[in-house]
C-alpha cells in the first residue's frame, strides 16, 4: 500500500460509505484512479468487507461471543479463510497456548448464535472449540 491507499483507507473509516466521487475530491485525483484501487484492494484481500458500526444503543441489542478454535495441523490458513466469509465473525485473531484462533461473534438472535455455532464446527479442518457469551461489560 502505498500513501495514497493509505490516506482512502482512513478516509473509508471514518465513512464507509463515502461516495467514490468525495474519496476522488479528498484525495486530489480522478474517480477512476479511487475505484481501481479500491478494486485492487478488495481483489487482493486487503479490504475484506464494507461494514457498519452501531453505537451502543445497537451493540446492547447484539449477541456477543468469543469462541476459541482448535485447528488440525497446518490448515489454519484453510480455516480462516472460510470463517472470514462468515459476516457474524466480527474479528478473528491467530494465538499461542492450547488454541489456535480467536474468532468473536456478533448476531442478532440466539438462533442466529446456534447457527454460526454450527457452520464454524461443519468447517473442515476445525477440530475443537469452546464459546463463552458476552454478557455484560464489567465496570467497577
């Protein structure tokens, strides 16, 4: 990434849904230079998906989870590639120690939850996994 990739990717997060014609006008150069990049960007990975962030009011009515995944030998990068497909893993992080990721989940039901639960245990190459709900954020 070079600086002007580096200058639309914060001005994406501050609005993700600014138009390609405002991304041109800050970055000083053409729509089309905007939209190639942005092409390349979510080609080759570096833009996984365009989302939303809901303020608190939204994040209460959300299931939370953290779920800790047991990966089979040398498919990890098999494994994350297909949970990042998943839009209900929010983040999804490598780490040491008995697991092998950390993937938090966010849904809107609890039949939503008992389905993501299910499609990232069917994942081939997931051995184990343990989830803890998030219930509430400890303050003191």
């Amino acid at each position: 990434m070079d600086t002007t990739d580096q200058k639309l990717v914060a001005l994406l997060k501050q609005d993700g849904r600014a138009s390609v014609t405002t991304l041109a006008g800050a970055l000083g150069v053409s729509r089309v230079t905007v939209q190639t990049r942005l092409d390349r960007m979510k080609h080759d990975g570096t833009i996984r998906r365009f989302t939303i962030e809901l303020g608190q009011v939204g994040l209460d009515d959300l299931i939370h989870a953290i779920m800790m995944i047991e990966v089979k030998g040398a498919q990890t990068a098999s494994v994350v590639k297909q949970l990042r497909h998943m839009p209900e893993i929010v983040d999804l992080h490598t780490t040491n120690g008995v697991w092998d990721l950390v993937a938090q989940i966010e849904t809107v039901s609890l039949p939503d939850f008992d389905r993501i639960l299910r499609q990232v245990r069917e994942v081939q190459g997931i051995t184990g996994s343990e989830t803890s709900l998030l219930l509430d954020r400890a303050r003191g």
